[in-house]
C-alpha cells in the first residue's frame, strides 16, 4: 500500500528516515534531524535562486508552465480577459471571487474616489530631473508614499490595510501619468472620476486643451485586457520581493517599491522595454538571421523569450497577439512587427530554442503595442508595475494572514575562511 512519505537513507550513517509527503512536497525543515554527529547543524536544501522550492501555499493563481495554463482564483485567463474588465478582475484576485453587482459599484466608486493625490506628491514629482527615467520615479514615489499614510504601518488592522490597498490601486496610475507627463515636459493632468479605471488613465496621459477627453474606446479595452494580463503571476521575482519585505512587517507603499524595484529589471518586467530596444537595434527583417546566429553564440539573449515557470507558449502572449491586431486597426500597424514575428518564427524551428522550451513570454509583443499606442518605451516597466499592484497587495494579505509565515530569512553554506587573528596594516 503506498504511503504519503519519503523514506531516506543517508548513505553516510546507514541511518534512514521517513519524511512525510504532502502536496508532493516535502517541508525543508524535516531534513534537518539528518545528521552525521549529534551535534551537527542538520541537513538543509540547497536552491540558489528558488528553482525547485515552494516558499508559501496559496489560492491566488495557478499556473502550469509545461501545459501553458495561467488562472486566476480557478478562472482561465482567456475567459477573463474576453469576459471581464481590469477593477473586476482585482476584485477577483483580492477576495477569491468575482463580486456582485452591487459589489463591484461600491468597490469601483471607492477606488475611483482616490484616484487624487496629495499636493506635496505632486510637488515632489516636479523636483526630479526633466529626463528622469519614469520607473524611477515612480518607484521613488511610491516609497515616499508610505511618508503621507503613515497610519499603513498598522499591517495587523484589516481595515487600515484596506485601505491602503484601496489607496494604492487609485493612486498609482495618476503617479505613473504624471511620470509620464514630467517625462515630456508637459502640465500633469488630474483624474477624471466619470472615466473608467484605463479610460483615466489614458486621460492624464493624453489630454491636451479639450474640456472633456475621450478616451479611444478600442485602445481603452486593449489597455485593459493587458492590465488583466499583468495583474498576477504568483510568485515571480517581485512577488516573492514583496512578500520577503512585507515579511517584516514594513508599511504596503515602502514594500511595494522594493516589489516594483524588482520588477523594473531587464531580465523581469523590464524586459518589455528591452524587446523593443533589441527589435529596433535588429532594425530590419534580413538582419535576423544574423542577431539569432549572435543569441546561440551567447553573445547575446533573445528578450522576450523563456521563462522560470513556462517551457512552453505564455498564454499571456497568445492574447496580446490578438490584442495587437485590434489596436493596429486604429493606430496602424508598428513597423517592428514583421521583425518580432521573424524572430518568433525562426526561433520556434530552432532546435537550440526548441531543445531549451524557450518560447515568447507576455513581454515579446507587449511592448509593440505601447509603442503603437506612442507611449513611450521608458514607460513600458510602469505599464507593467500598474496592474501588477493587485497582485503584489493580494498576495500581501496572503502572506500577513498565514500563520505558517515568519520574517523571511534564508540560510546559506559558508564557504569562506576559518576563525583567523587580525593582522595590523603595517603587517600586511
Ligand atoms: N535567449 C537565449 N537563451 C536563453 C534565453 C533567451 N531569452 N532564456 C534562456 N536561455 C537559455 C539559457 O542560456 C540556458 O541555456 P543552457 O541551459 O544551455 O545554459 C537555458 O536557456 C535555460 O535558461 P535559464 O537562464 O537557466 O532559465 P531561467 O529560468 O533561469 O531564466 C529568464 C528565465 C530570466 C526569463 C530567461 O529566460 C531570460 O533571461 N529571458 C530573457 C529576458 C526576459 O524576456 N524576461 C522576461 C520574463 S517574463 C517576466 O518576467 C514578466
């Protein structure tokens, strides 16, 4: 009959052990009575980098890398992306099911009564360089944030966090708009609450001398299916950074920069600004061949493909393709298109591709839609950070209310010197 356990034999003392499975999984700390001498330490697992090591349970979103699955509280992303809009969706991945009616008026007009922000932040805004990069600046903001709601430290009181979490989910689209307009040297506009959540959005990114902006009706649906797209990834570098902060108890907004940190690098969300910066250096169609010949030399890496967690298509990437049709229909199509797709072609029937299950993740063809929409690419991380937030708060809360969860703190093998005496600086 089998057994839920693992039966462990340490070939060093004969000595065996029995270790119970669950979830196919076995708790790192049930190693640790492995031991050759009674006063050793105790055997621990060795996982640079996370690669095979479960570091919570959740009920968020459920991913299968090899089958190309993403869902968010049990629904597929493809129904909610055709289905939903980007605020039901938050509410989804917040509270573990989709709300009523009645539900989601009160949780839209909560956020949408949020949206201002202080004065004092906007004059901070201001005093950054007129070529600052917008994800610095709004990383720096949303730290600075945590300086104006000081009351956010209170992590054990729900609805204090509850706030916050509404705060934020306001708030930093206006922080990334008015990065957005700073970066342009233009007047920063303030929120128009009869505008949807993206509908706003693209307002105080666009608005000029009209009295009342309206927004694109296909680009305001496009940006929010890819809002939708963005909103959760269980527990990728930010998240895990958001959680690993979060696990000392620090106040929602100074957590959430570390999160947005993470994310800003190339090889995480940046990489849709890098995609962009790659396909306009390849410059033309003929010049693939030649960049690919340069990807499996190792001189250089294909952005926008492979992942930690996929080995095969990113969902994501299949629904952003066919964003991508919508909004070339208004905006015309990106020249950078024909290359992606070349890329994308040569690499699928590449063995060195095919042998690695490097296929193209969300960012591949993200980044060619925001440059249609003409933002510009600097902007593309905080396009990524600003649906990203929902996900980051959620898992957040998750984290704060599992009791299994203390302060994170990994351990490490020490491989450097032995106890050695001090020499003076003369005696060196
Ligand atoms: N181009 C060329 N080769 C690649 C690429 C790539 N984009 N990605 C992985 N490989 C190769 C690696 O060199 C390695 O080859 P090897 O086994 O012969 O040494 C193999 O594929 C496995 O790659 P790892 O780096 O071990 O995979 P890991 O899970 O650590 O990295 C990552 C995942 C960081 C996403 C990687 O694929 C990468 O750098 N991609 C480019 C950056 C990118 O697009 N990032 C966005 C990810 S999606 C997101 O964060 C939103």
């Amino acid at each position: 009959m089998s057994k839920d356990t693992l039966t462990i034999t340490d070939n060093r003392t004969g000595r065996t052990y029995e270790i119970p499975v669950e979830h196919d999984t076995i708790q790192a700390m049930h190693l640790r009575q492995i031991k050759v001498n009674e006063d050793d330490f105790g055997m621990m697992s060795y996982d640079p980098a996370f690669k095979n090591t479960a570091s919570t349970k959740s009920t968020i979103t459920y991913i299968d890398g090899d089958k190309g699955i993403l869902r968010y509280r049990g629904y597929p992303i493809e129904q909610l992306a055709e289905k939903s809009n980007y605020l039901e969706v938050a509410y989804l991945i917040l509270y573990g099911e989709l709300p009523t009616k009645e539900q989601y008026d009160e949780w839209e007009h909560v956020i949408v009564h949020h949206t201002f922000v202080h004065e004092n932040i906007t004059q901070l805004m201001k005093a950054f360089r007129h070529d600052a990069h917008p994800m610095g600046m709004f990383i720096a903001t949303l730290a600075a944030m945590s300086t104006y709601y000081p009351e956010g430290r209170n992590i054990s009181d729900p609805w204090i966090r509850t706030k916050q979490i509404h705060r934020l989910i306001a708030k930093l689209p206006t922080v990334a708009a008015f990065s957005y307009r700073h970066s342009r040297g233009l007047p920063y506009v303030y929120p128009d609450n009869d505008l949807s959540y993206t509908g706003n959005f693209l307002s105080m990114l666009d608005k000029m001398t009209e009295v009342k902006y309206k927004p694109d009706p296909v680009l305001e649906r496009a940006l929010d299916v890819l809002f939708i797209l963005h909103a959760d990834h269980e527990q990728n570098c930010g998240t895990a950074t958001m959680r690993v902060i979060g696990s000392s108890h620090t106040d929602p907004y100074t957590a959430m920069a570390g999160a947005a940190a993470a994310l800003y690098g190339p090889l995480h969300g940046g990489a849709n600004e890098a995609v962009l910066r790659m396909l306009m250096e390849i410059g033309d169609v003929k010049n693939v061949p030649e960049f690919i010949k340069g990807v499996k030399n190792r001189e250089r890496l294909l952005m926008g493909f492979g992942h930690r967690v996929y080995k095969n298509y990113d969902p994501r990437a299949r629904i952003i393709k066919q964003v991508a049709d919508e909004v070339f229909e208004v905006t015309g199509k990106n020249p950078l298109l024909a290359i992606a797709l070349e890329l994308e072609r040569i690499a699928l029937e590449d063995d060195f591709f095919v042998q690695r299950n490097l296929y193209p993740n969300v960012d591949f063809y993200s980044g060619i839609i925001y440059q249609a929409m003409r933002f510009p690419i600097a902007m593309f991380p905080v396009l990524f950070a600003i649906p990203r937030t929902i996900g980051w708060l959620a898992q957040w809360v998750e984290m704060l209310e599992d009791s299994e969860q203390k302060i994170a703190r990994p351990r490490q093998i020490y491989l450097g010197e032995g106890e050695r005496d001090f020499v003076p600086m003369a005696d060196r």
